[in-house]
C-alpha cells in the first residue's frame, strides 16, 4: 500500500504584515498550488499582541519545495523556516 506524504513548512514571521507579504511571495517565486495558510502565534506568557509571532504553512505534498531554499527566502522578512 502505497502512502502519500503530508509535508508541511512552517514559516515563522515577526508579525502579521510580514506573514502577508511571504505568502503573496511564495505564490509568485514558487508557484505553489495551495494558498498558504497565516496564524497568529502568541509567544509563551506574552499577552500582548505586538508580541506575537506569525506562521505562514504551507503544504508541499508532492515534497518539490527546497527546506533551504525557503529558510533562505523567508530570511528575507527576518524570518526563517520551522521544523514542523
């Protein structure tokens, strides 16, 4: 029985303006099929919104995006990519 993969990059974004702009992006330089999905990601004990990180996932089932590549990329937003 053959099974398909769930790959999955988390990309990791200093707030919600940056996240927007990576996800506009990732359509254009990669081509990617599926929209991106962008949540908001509270750090631990912080309240405050001006505090909170944004994630960017992204699903890459048939595995074709680069994970250096993309750390590469999301660098460009003082970002970079999680291990999911």
């Amino acid at each position: 029985m053959s099974r398909v993969s769930d790959v999955r990059h988390v990309l990791v974004l200093p707030d919600r303006d940056a996240a927007e702009e990576v996800a506009e992006a990732l359509e254009e330089r990669f081509g990617v099929d599926e929209e991106p999905r962008l949540v908001r990601d509270a750090l631990a004990g912080e309240d405050d919104a001006e505090d909170a990180q944004w994630l960017v996932l992204l699903r890459d089932e048939p595995g074709r995006l680069d994970a250096d590549e993309l750390n590469e990329f999301v660098a460009g937003w003082d970002g970079w990519r999680e291990e999911p």
